[in-house]
C-alpha cells in the first residue's frame, strides 16, 4: 500500500507478472516509447499478430489481466513511479500535451479538487475509491488485477478490488434509458476483427479519472478499445467524450498484460476502512 497524503493508493499485485525494473512503458509491448510510434507500432502488431479464439471464432480474452508497467491512479496526467515504469508519463494520449482538455470552468474544478485531495474540507473532495464507491469506467481497468470471462453473448470481468464487476452485452441490445445513471455505467460491445469495441454510457458524475480529482459529467460517453498486439499483451485505448466538461474527446491508453500464474486474490478493501476518519480527524 502506499499512502499518497491521507488518502491509500492500492497496488493489487495478487498474482501478477511484472515486467524487468527499468524497463521503459513502450518496451513492454515491443515498440518504442514515444507515443506516436508507439501507436503505429502497436496497430502493426495488432494486424500481424493471430489471436488465439474461441470456438465461436471471437478473439480469446480469457484469463486474468493487470495494467502492465505501473500501479496506483494518484494522477493520470503525471503518474508517480512504478514497477517497471520511471514515471512523469501521462496516461493521456491525445491531446499530444498529454492534458485533460477542460473547459475553463471545469479546469477551476479539477484545481480545486487536486488542492484539497489531501486535507479535504468536504467528503466530496475525497477521492470516491477510497470511500468504497465503484471506480467507473476507465478507472476500472488501471486500478488492480482483473479475470475475463467470454461468452458469445457478453464478456464479464471480475475485479480483485473490492469484488467489482462488469458485463459488456455483445447481443445488440439497446442501452438502458437515459435518466438511470450507473457508477460503472451501461456497456454494449462488438467486434471489429481482433479489436473489441466498447461503447459506456449511463455515467453518474461521482466517479473521478484519478486520486486527485480529475473528473466528469454524467453525460460522458466512452468508446474503448480492446486489441491484442501479442499473446500476453491487450493495447487499450479510452476516447473520453463529454461536451458538459471538456472542450474536444480525448484519448487515454494504458498496456495490460496477463498475469502469470492465474489467481485472483480477495480484496475487500473497504473492510474496516479508516481512510476517512484520518481524512477529517475523526476518531477510530
């Protein structure tokens, strides 16, 4: 665990296979670590690259999964240190300054909440992970280990933290109305080759991108792709889009790799959690 002021970040190894220390993030699939290249790169290997499938045909995504390279979501645009990962680097891959593109209201927003992340003066200043709300989409999937299930008609994830899960409907069902709001919001995916396509509506505006506050409406849409560059390794891409709050979509990538050996351990975090009380100087 590691403590970022008062609020924990949690690094779920469980079983997971990480890369060599020093180890730059591009390397981890092969390509160079400039992120332009490294796009290029990864869309080759995605097209040379043979998936293993599934008896319906489908790209296999079975097993267990982790973000590869680092660990923790303190800030996304200037991610601390992690295994395998020197750091610094933002998750944020378009627009190319690597900055969450707010509208100037919004950017006052996300200052505030980065000054008070710390030693908030309101609970809604704390970051909700560490209150126990679900993380939302695409928190979820840099956030702790993960095991797929695949069906023809939908694929599920389970998460080690917190006992979270999702379902990504693959039948062409429409979306839920739009006046319910979800924490991990409503999934319809399809294929498009090797790559699964997610489309997330049906956000409420209570998740954040990160620990410090980086955040959203509840009329965020996010399209993520899900492509195999390699045996061991998924290149996911988020296109965040919500005219509410930002001025133009934007894009976030993170690499996953399988995790060797396949085990999922318990996490329920929120067990006894204190994080709050030492927050606001409350007793235990």
């Amino acid at each position: 665990m590691k403590w970022h002021g008062v609020v924990l970040g949690v690094a779920l190894v469980g079983g997971l296979s990480v890369p060599v220390a020093g180890q730059k993030y591009g390397e981890l699939a092969g390509c160079s670590d400039e992120p332009q290249q490294f796009h290029q790169c990864a869309r080759t290997k995605a097209k040379e690259f043979n998936p293993p499938r599934t008896p319906d045909g489908k790209p296999d995504f079975r097993g267990h999964w982790s973000r590869a390279g680092v660990f923790g979501t303190d800030n996304i645009e200037e991610h601390g240190p992690g295994l395998g990962d020197p750091g610094g680097k933002s998750l944020v891959v378009d627009p190319a300054d690597g900055r969450i593109p707010y509208q100037p209201w919004a950017a006052e927003k996300a200052q505030l909440h980065h000054a008070q992340h710390r030693q908030p003066s309101k609970p809604e200043y704390f970051d909700p992970v560490s209150r126990c709300f679900e993380e939302g989409v695409p928190r979820m999937n840099y956030q702790g280990n993960m095991r797929v299930l695949q069906f023809p008609n939908q694929i599920v994830i389970l998460h080690e933290f917190n006992h979270h899960y999702r379902v990504i409907y693959l039948d062409g069902r429409p979306h839920v109305g739009d006046t319910l709001k979800l924490w991990m919001g409503d999934s319809r995916g399809r294929w498009e080759g090797n790559t699964l396509v997610v489309d997330v509506t049906n956000h409420n505006d209570k998740t954040w991108f990160d620990i410090v506050g980086s955040f959203h409406s509840d009329a965020m849409r996010v399209t993520e792709r899900w492509t195999f560059t390699g045996p061991d390794r998924i290149d996911y891409v988020a296109t965040i889009d919500d005219p509410k709050v930002f001025t133009q979509p934007w894009k976030l990538r993170v690499q996953m790799g399988r995790n060797k050996p396949e085990e999922q351990w318990e996490s329920a975090i929120c067990e006894g959690n204190k994080a709050v009380h030492v927050a606001f100087g409350l007793p235990w």
